[in-house]
C-alpha cells in the first residue's frame, strides 16, 4: 500500500475529554436554545457548545422546536428539493479489519469481487436505464483498487451511454489518499470524495477498527480530506457510523470537523452523512450504542441547524417510513434504487447478503421513490450544473450563502426531472411530476424566470433536448 502521509500542519482537532465534558455538563436552557435557533435561522454555523445545547435540550417542547426550525431552515436554504443518486460497489476486497462490516478481511464466507469491464458497462448501463445521473462509486481498501485503478473506472463510468442515459457526475468514497492520489482522482473529473471517520471517538475507533491494519491509524483517516483539500479536491464528504459510540460525541465530532475545515479552507464539508449501523452477514452487532428513532430525528435536525449549507445525506439503511419522516429535518440527498452488492442492478429478487456490506432498509424501485416524493411536494433533482460550472468548494459557498443557489437550483431541477419524466417514468409519475412542475413555475416570482423555465421545459418536452442547465 502507498505511504501514510499526513498533511504538513496536521493536527488531531478531536479532544475526547473537551467533547465529554461538554455532553455530560451542558444542561438545557430554554433561553438559550430560543437565542441558538435564531442564529441557526439567519443561516450562521454553530459552534460545537451551541450545537451541545441543542442536543441537551431534550424536553418535548424542545424537541418540537427543533423539528420544526430544522423543517424551516431547509425550506429556506435547499427549498422542496431533494437530490437523487445512487451507489455502485466496484470492488470489496479488503484489507482492514473493521468488526461491524461484512467486508473485513477476516471474514472468509464473504464472496470477494471486482466489476470486470464488461460488468461495469453492464451496472451503469442498468442504472443508466433506471434513470440516475448521479453515482457515488464505492471501493474497498485493498492494493487493488490504486488511484490510478479508480480514476481509470471514473473515467470509463462517464463514456459509457445509453439512449439518453449518461452519468454526469461521479462521487466516490473509498479509502484516505496521499496527496499523489487525490491528485490522480481530482485529474479524473470526480465530484465529491468522501471519507468517514466511523467514529470520531479515540478509544472506539481503536476498538473497532484493530491498529495493526492499515484503516487503525486514527489521524491518517481524520487528516484524509485535508489532504484532498490541499491537493484540489476541493469537494468533500464526512460522516460517522452511528451505533459505535455515543451518538451526541459524534455530532459534535462531526462538528468539530465540519469547523475545521470552514475555519483552514473558508469552506466546510460539502456532504455530511450520518449511517445507522444495520445488520451485515458474520457481524454480531454490539447494541450498547444503537441510535433509536426518536434520538436519529434530533440528531439530524441538529446537523441541520449546525451546519445549515451543508448536503445532507439519507441513505437506504433506513426504511421507507424513517426517510419518509427524516427528510422533513434537513436532508437534502437520497439514493434511491439502490442495490449494494457486487453485480446487484442486473439482478432480480432479493440481496446476495454474502456480498453486501451491510443489509439496506429502502428496497423499493427508483420510480416508486420518485413518485412518493413528487407525491409529498419534493422536487427530485438529478442536477450536476455546479460541478459542471466549477460551483464548488468555496466558491459554492459564495453563491450559497446569500442564497443565490436557489437561482439555479429550483430550475435546473425541474429540468431534470422533465428528462427523468420523459425518458424513463411511468406513466402515472410522468403526470404527477409534470403537475408538480408547472405549480412549480407558476409560483416563481419572476416573470423573466418564469418564461425562460417554461422555454427550457418545452425544449426537453417538445424538442428532446437534453441536459440543459443554468
């Protein structure tokens, strides 16, 4: 494997004890937390005391608050849109030793893979033909899957095509790089690279994660997206496994990253995801610490007010009800169709779970998904105008947080959902969705806008063109 370097000013920002101390003594103050969610409404970062103080106010009327601001400031920053993508496995070999996933090492009744060229025409193609725009490519950490390996599959990802299929933008999220190798995946054209901490606590994340492998070397992995950073992958996501440890220490961990960043490179994280851990093949859950619904509401409504132009993102570990609920406190992403184990969109019936990472909750089709959602008044969105337009890292911030970023966003939604409606929805989504969308641009308060939506609308409708964009 490539060398473990760290980034010249790096420095372990995670202080256990700061971060304990913080839970165990802050009390709820309803004064206080009036005064914080004010600031979260004029759209201003928290700081990590502020963010205990959402998470110590626990009391009903607290909690219902909290909702009900998150709900608000979503409103006010993302609109009703919600952004589809889906995840693609390439490869599970595994290096490292990690005790709640089924890819670890160890785990010798797990089914090894890699996608051979060919499966990987067969997998986007499928996904292609479903619908997404947008893939999130997934690898496990092993001296298979160099940068140079992964960059090449970004780059056969985005030639291949299908109809009026195409991936326009590819994320990734796989092991921590040196700065050679963020360079080799920034040169491929990727859009986000994430990298989760799993948790954000010391002593747990040595627990599970056993030193003597590559992934048990602590500050290597915190220090990854500083590197990415410093190496001009300027797009990047974090996150944490929840159930490892105490849920409030790593929404404050969180935190104290997203702050980290914002503070070194006047922009923090782009993506912030927040996992359940869910049942995997050979993994014997430790439930100490499991998030229960009530606790996994807060805790994103919290990140919401925490980080408030921060992607929000809702996986399919969850179940239809949980997104269902979820999405109203601050989530801004979700996969939708999604298959995780190697191979999996060409195939029917239920998930191989000797090659998945760990068994999902959503199941349903991507154009199910796309209904309810057009059925709640959520706009899916399968944009990817402000990677195209070079609308990242700070300059993304720049655009959103005056606002601005609704300019595009709304219209370049509907747009989307106008191709996704005519190339690959049912017929009763293809109603509803275009129901939506004309309520949509009746209620633009900009005549010009209005008349240049409409335009666009009929160009995709009427004269089938395609990824149009502002």
């Amino acid at each position: 494997m490539y060398k473990q370097e760290l980034s010249k000013d790096c420095v372990d920002f995670i202080n256990d004890a700061n971060i304990t101390d913080l839970i165990k003594n802050t009390k709820e103050d309803t004064g206080q937390v009036k005064e914080i969610i004010a600031k979260s409404l004029d759209k201003k970062p928290l700081t990590v005391a502020e963010t205990a103080a959402l998470i110590a106010a626990d009391s009903e009327e607290s909690t219902e608050l909290l909702f009900e601001t998150a709900r608000q400031l979503k409103q006010d920053v993302y609109g009703n849109r919600i952004v589809i993508f889906a995840p693609l496995y390439i490869g599970n070999k595994c290096i490292n030793d990690c005790t709640y996933c089924a890819f670890r090492k160890s785990l010798r009744t797990t089914v090894r893979k890699t996608l051979a060229p060919a499966e990987l025409v067969e997998q986007v193609t499928a996904l292609e033909d479903a619908g997404h725009k947008r893939l999130i490519l997934v690898f496990g950490e092993h001296p298979d899957y160099t940068p140079e390996y992964m960059a090449e599959t970004v780059r056969q990802t985005y030639a291949i095509k299908h109809g009026n299929g195409e991936i326009r933008r590819v994320n990734i999220n796989a092991a921590p790089l040196n700065y050679d190798g963020f360079k080799i995946m920034k040169e491929a054209g990727i859009g986000t690279y994430q990298v989760f901490q799993e948790s954000y606590h010391h002593d747990t994340y040595a627990k599970v994660h056993p030193p003597s492998t590559h992934k048990g070397n602590y500050l290597y992995r915190q220090d990854s997206l500083t590197r990415a950073w410093e190496s001009g992958c300027d797009d990047v996501g974090i996150g944490a496994l929840f159930g490892l440890y105490d849920w409030r220490f790593e929404v404050l961990g969180m935190v104290t990253h997203s702050r980290y960043l914002a503070d070194r490179f006047n922009c923090g994280p782009h993506t912030i995801s927040f996992p359940r851990i869910r049942p995997a093949h050979g993994v014997e859950l430790d439930e100490q610490y499991l998030v229960n619904d009530r606790d996994f509401k807060r805790l994103v409504a919290i990140l919401r007010l925490a980080v408030p132009y921060t992607g929000m993102i809702l996986t399919a570990r969850e179940t239809p009800e949980i997104r269902r609920e979820v999405m109203e406190f601050g989530v801004s992403q979700i996969d939708a169709g999604t298959r995780i184990e190697l191979a999996g969109y060409t195939k029917d019936g239920e998930q191989e779970l000797n090659k998945e990472q760990f068994e999902i909750g959503d199941t349903r089709p991507m154009d199910e998904i796309i209904m309810e959602l057009i059925s709640n008044k959520y706009i899916p969105s399968f944009c990817t105008s402000c990677y195209r337009q070079g609308r990242t890292g700070e300059q993304f911030m720049e655009f959103a947080v005056p606002g601005f970023i609704q300019n595009f966003c709304t219209p370049n939604a509907m747009f989307t959902l106008a191709e996704y409606l005519e190339d690959y929805a049912s017929a009763p989504t293809k109603d509803a969705g275009y129901k939506l969308i004309l309520d949509e641009v009746a209620h633009m308060p900009n005549e010009k806008d209005r008349i240049s939506a409409v335009t666009h609308l009929d160009e995709i409708r009427k004269a089938g063109k395609r990824d149009i964009y502002l």
